[in-house]
C-alpha cells in the first residue's frame, strides 16, 4: 500500500517534471525537445522521467492537458461561487486575460500540439475549451429565460466569446507585447454586454437591412 507521504511524493515529482518539460516544449518545440534535457533541468535520471511519462509524446500530450486544466480551474474556482450572472462574466473574462499574462508561453504548446498530433482526435485547447463554452452557454441561456440577454443563439454567442478571447490573446502572443491582457477586460466586457453601436446607429442599422431587404 503506498502511503499518504509517498503519494504525495509521487504527485509533485509529476508536476515538477510536467512544469519543466512545458517550458521545455515551449521553448524549443516538440520536435527538437528533448526527455534528456527534462532530467538533466531538473537533476534527476533520464530513467525517472520515463517511470512518470513512457514516451516523449505522453509527456508532451499530458503537457498540454495539465496547460488547459490550469485555465479551466483558474476561471472555475474564482467564477463557480458567483451567483450574479454579470460578475460572473465579468470574473471569467478577467481570470482567462490573467491567466494568459502568468502564462503566455503555452500559446506554443497548443500550436505545437496542433502541428504535431494532427491525428489527435481532438486536442487538448479543443476539448477544455468545448467544457468551458458549454458552461457558458447554460449561464447565457439561463440569462436569456431571465429576460436579461436578447433573443439570440446562446451557443453561438458562447463560441464566439470564446474565439474572441483566445483571438486576442493569440494576436498578444504573436505581436510579443509586454502590456498585461488583462488590461483589456474591462473593455471586452463593455463590448460584450453593450456592443458597439449607440441606439442612433442601431436604428440606422435597422434602416439599412430594410433599405436592402426592399431591394430584394
């Protein structure tokens, strides 16, 4: 029977070598990462990495799944105890933006993972993000019966937040700013809730969609 301590022991020598080889594959990318340079960060044997991760690709592929269980319990655990749907939003926008400034560098894992296990059913990014847009979802839906957000496609409308966030920090990542993203919630969230247009250029929108439906 393995004692409380030993599990213990054996859950932060996983982590440990988990964090190591993220920044490992981040930093060189799968292809030229190598399970050698793991051990040799963190002074232990080649051998016990392998005891933990059989291969290189299980150790990259649980890499990345402990990369998005971060960004999915970082926004859980300050979002599930709000019960007031807009500061729930508003938490959730804020904790994604935050957790992206403390780790940017797993833009790389979920590009590499892409461009490396293309034959993965579904990659890690896809399958925690579906989790948190399902949540979302329900949370728009349950707004929408509560007559506090238009008639409009609660799934759609959950995915394209989605993509708008994960666009944003992407395009962060790319242009390799130094500016914190969280800087930009309050922002996104004021487009969110309020949109972009003013009630003048509502009812101009409006206008033009008749204008062109009568020319149909």
């Amino acid at each position: 029977m393995v004692s409380a301590n030993q599990a213990d022991r054996v859950a932060l020598r996983r982590e440990e070598i988990l964090e190591e080889a993220t920044r490992l594959f981040a930093a060189e990318g799968y292809a030229r990462a190598k399970v050698d340079d793991v051990a040799a960060r963190l002074r232990i044997a080649k051998g016990t990495v392998y005891r933990y991760f059989p291969t290189k690709e299980q150790l990259f592929l649980a890499a990345a799944d402990r990369a998005m269980e971060g960004l999915q319990n970082a926004i859980l655990s300050v979002t599930d105890p709000i019960d007031d749907p807009f500061e729930k939003l508003k938490t959730g926008v804020k904790a994604y933006l935050s957790f992206f400034d403390a780790n940017l560098h797993l833009i790389e894992i979920f590009v590499h993972e892409r461009a490396e296990f293309r034959d993965r059913k579904k990659p890690s990014f896809l399958t925690y993000s579906d989790k948190n847009i399902t949540k979302f979802e329900t949370l728009l839906a349950e707004m929408k019966k509560a007559g506090l957000v238009r008639d409009i496609d609660e799934k759609l409308a959950a995915e394209t937040v989605a993509n708008t966030l994960y666009g944003t920090v992407h395009m962060h990542f790319l242009r390799g700013s130094r500016k914190r993203l969280s800087r930009l919630a309050p922002q996104m969230i004021d487009i969110i809730f309020r949109g972009i247009l003013t009630p003048a250029g509502t009812r101009a929108n409006k206008a033009s969609a008749a204008r062109k439906a009568e020319r149909k």
